[in-house]
C-alpha cells in the first residue's frame, strides 16, 4: 500500500492527499458544476424544464443514472466540505 493510503475493504482505499484550502475550493467547485449537469440531465430525461435550457445533456441510459451521479459527486463534495470543517476545529 502507497504512502497515505488505508485499506477498506475488498479493493476499497482511502487516500490521504493534501492541497491548501483555495485548492480544495476549487475542487469543490469543479466538482459542483458536474453534479448540476448530471442535475440537470436527470430533469431533462424525466421531462422537467431546465434552469438552463441551451446547456448540453450528460449522456447516459436514463435519469435514475443521471441522478445517481449527481449523488456521487454531491457525496464527494460532502466528504470533502466535512473533513475540511473537522480541520478547521483542530486549528
């Protein structure tokens, strides 16, 4: 196992990795405008009106997967913003 990883479980690892807090703002923020877009594509696939109608739809079978990776990078962004937090504390 590499330095700052930690086994899970079956084949799932964390790993440590550290950026100042303007680099993490700006991974948070990348990662933001992806989960809009999978948003976004879940409206669309499931008939609902867009908050931007000229953006492009993800491509993927239908809005459940749509949704459901809007999810995964909102649980990113959650880890990230909580652990960002708990390091504030400790300072």
């Amino acid at each position: 196992m590499a330095q700052g990883e930690q086994l899970l479980s079956d084949n799932v690892r964390q790993v440590a990795v550290v950026l100042d807090r303007a680099d993490w703002g700006q991974i948070i923020d990348g990662l933001d405008q992806r989960a809009e877009r999978w948003e976004e594509t879940a409206r669309y696939l499931r008939g609902e009106p867009m908050n931007d109608p000229d953006e492009l739809i993800e491509e993927c079978g239908d809005d459940e997967e749509a949704a459901g990776i809007a999810r995964q990078y909102r649980r990113i962004i959650a880890a990230i913003d909580g652990q960002l937090d708990a390091s504030r504390e400790g300072e």
